[in-house]
C-alpha cells in the first residue's frame, strides 16, 4: 500500500505517525513533509499548493491513495483533479470544500437546511456592514472574514467600538487579504465549543472522540486570537447523546443538502460547535482534519484509520462499518510556539526536543532542517506535544512537561489545555 500525504504541518504528522503505527507495510510519501514526518515517509520536494506537480507526482509513484491535509489545495481543487486521473483521494472537491472556504456559503446552507446556527447577515461593503452592527446586531457580537484566514479570521467583539474596529481591520487594513473581501457580522453565542470530526462517504458518517481546542495565545483565554494552542479529548460534555443529537440535527442534514446543491461531500467534515443553551449550534464547519485537535484525537484511535479513508476515496460506502473504537484514558496536546506569535513569528532559532515514548508524542509543524544538520523553527506554531494518560490528569501533566522540555528562544505555550475540564473535574 502507497500512500501520497499532502500537506507540511502538525496534523499531517499526526496522521502520518497514525497510518504508520496501523501498518507497517504502508509505504509513506509525503509532499513536503517536515523532519518529523521525515522519520516516517520519504519526502518529495513538491509543496501542497504545487497541484499539477501533486497530480504528476501520484501517478508516477503509481499510489493506491492521496490523503489532502491542507485546506488550501482542496480549495483549489487537488481531489478534483486527482479522480480525473482515476487515482483515488481522501478529501472533498472544491465545490464541496465551499463548506470552509466561504463562510457565505455555509450560512447560507445551513439556514435552509434548518441546521443551527447563529443569525448572521453577509456584507461586501464595509459601509453595509457597520450599519448592520450598529442597527440590527449591537454587541456582543462575532465579525468573520468570508473565507480562509488560516483559522484566525474570527473576531469576538465585545463592544460596538471592538466590532467596528474589527471589520476596519478585516475590510479595511486587508488582515486577511482575500478572505476579507466580504464579512459575516454574526449573533454572539454563549457556552462551550466542541470540535467533532466526522468521516463521511457523503451519506453516512463514523465520528470521532470530540475534543476541544483553545483559540487565545495565552492562559485563561487570554490575548490575542491563533490557530489552535491545544486540544483535548475526550470532553466530558461530549456524551453519546450529545454526538447522537449533532449526527441527527447537524452533520446527516448538511451532507443532504449538500448533495442536494450537487457538491455531495466526502473525506473529513469537521463540524466546530457551540453547546448553548438551547443545544448545539454550528460555529463553523471546516472540509479537513482540525490542528492542533488531529493531534489529540488520532493517538487514541483504537481501530483502522485507513480502511475507512480508502473506501471513502474509493466512493465506496461506510454506512455498513462498525464504529470506531478508542483507547481508555485521555489525549492532551499541547502547542509551543515561536516567539512572536501569531502576528509576528521569529525564524531561525536552534530547537531541542524531549524524547518520546508510549505516552508522549512530539509532532512537528513549523520545523525545518537546516544546512548544518541542526533543527530549527520555520513557523508560528512549532511543534505539539501530546500527553498520553490512563486520567486526564496524568495525560495533561505529561503535555504540560513535554512542552517545557522544548528548547529554543522565545518558545511560548500555555499551561492550562483543559482547564475547562479540569473545573469539571
């Protein structure tokens, strides 16, 4: 078995290390990888944005199966591609990826599907969509750039000042770049987000343990907004009644209307949520595997990762497939990141790494290898440690120590993933 992984980051690591551990007959090639991923793929000098050299590169490795990690080459429409050339991948086509790459798109969607979700109105002028604060939403309120900001286009505004200056920010300053060309002012909700992920063949869904991601740089949610500081799982709120309620309500609707709109959806749907009051409600959805939650959710994967991927690729169905199974215990994955972050990350800087063993994997995501042979950082968020525990507490003193042991300068992390659990507790 051959398989291409597309992507660089720490959830391609995460599922390269899963795959790898599955079988290890699979033959790994990763494009581009990073030195982590290096310990167990060989790597191709091909980027992830590279689409004609990512098509040529599968057929001339002749592979059974290309797994897209990243957002953008699905958005540009690598999967499409792919099956014109009869070789089978794991992701959706870029119609179907409008479910994360406009933020329109979904809204729009989900409304007619009756699926829940926040009151939200879509603005192209930043005229239209400071009146639309001012007169019909007030604060608190949430202000989104439409489409792909890498996962911190979202602002939370608590005050009318706050909203406006957000949507200057977004429209006006271009923080975003395209993404910004048109904003979602949307209704604030109140209560806990959740992340579920969920494989689908475009009909039928097995989901995954629900895991739950920490947005703000520092403790205490804290500072300004990043890509992910840390994950967990599983989440005690994230019961099976719950994950029963959000099959029936959320995910099976959305992937109906999806068919209906003929973009049917296959590969990983991840459905952001938000347990208010009155049940979940959809945040947001994204068309792959989440970071940093891939890198707690995979290692307590129980049960065949690949199977299910290679027949959803296959447009085969899943809906005949038991459940996946998991290991008891708990997952914490904790982000260092690089001085800096998010608005100016540092490059450069020699790192050293803890060891790894059963209970602690280290995933790299901005890492590279320089010249000299020496390991050095080459992005925001650095790398993930994931603590594995019997208890979650066992699991989150292993994540919290693993990311003390990362050494470079500057390299920042929060010391409270979980703490929402923790209280629980």
């Amino acid at each position: 078995m051959k398989i291409l992984l597309v992507g660089n980051g720490g959830r391609e690591h995460a599922l390269a290390d899963a795959l790898s551990r599955e079988n290890t007959a699979v033959e790994l090639i990763a494009a581009p990888g990073n030195p982590g991923i290096a310990t167990l793929a060989r790597a191709a000098a091909v980027k992830a944005t590279e689409l004609p050299a990512l098509v040529a590169l599968a057929e001339d490795e002749a592979v059974d199966l290309v797994v897209v990690g990243p957002e953008a080459p699905l958005a540009d429409g690598l999967v499409d591609r792919l099956r014109q050339r009869g070789i089978p991948a794991f992701g959706p086509t870029a119609a179907a990826a409008e479910i994360e790459t406009s933020k329109h798109v979904a809204k729009s969607l989900m409304t007619r599907a009756g699926v829940p979700t926040a009151r939200a109105e879509t603005h192209r002028l930043a005229t239209e969509a400071h009146a639309a604060v001012r007169e019909r939403f007030g604060a608190p309120v949430v202000i989104k750039a439409s489409g792909l900001a890498a996962g911190k286009g979202v602002i939370v505004c608590h005050t009318l000042a706050e909203a406006h200056a957000a949507i200057d920010r977004i429209m006006g300053d271009r923080a975003f770049g395209d993404a910004g060309n048109e904003v979602l002012v949307e209704s604030f909700m109140q209560g806990e987000e959740l992340s579920l992920f969920a494989l689908t063949d475009g009909t039928d869904v097995l989901t995954m343990l629900p895991a739950q991601d920490h947005k703000r740089l520092l403790d205490g949610d804290d500072g300004p907004n990043t890509g992910g500081m840390g994950a967990y799982t599983p989440v005690s709120l994230g019961t099976a009644a719950l994950l029963d309620d959000v099959t029936e309500r959320i995910l099976l609707p959305t992937l109906h209307a999806l068919r209906k709109r003929d973009t049917p959806f296959t590969g990983l749907l991840y459905a952001g949520l938000m347990l208010t009051d009155e049940g979940p409600q959809v945040v947001e959805f994204n068309c792959r595997f989440g970071d940093p939650e891939t890198q707690a959710i995979l290692p307590m994967l129980d049960s065949s990762l690949l199977e299910p991927m290679l027949a959803i690729a296959r447009g085969a169905r899943i809906g005949s497939m038991p459940a996946l199974r998991w290991r008891d215990g708990a997952s914490v994955t904790t982000v260092v990141a690089a001085s800096g972050y998010p608005d100016t990350p540092r490059s450069g800087d020699v790192i050293s790494l803890p060891d790894e063993d059963a209970t602690r994997r280290v995933y790299h995501a901005g890492t590279t290898r320089a010249s000299d042979g020496t390991l050095r950082t080459s992005g925001g968020r650095v790398v993930a440690v994931t603590g594995l525990g019997a208890t979650f507490d066992e699991a989150r003193r292993i994540s919290r120590e693993g990311a003390a042991a990362v050494g470079f300068d500057g390299a920042q992390f929060r010391g409270d993933i979980g703490w929402r659990e923790a209280a629980r507790r």
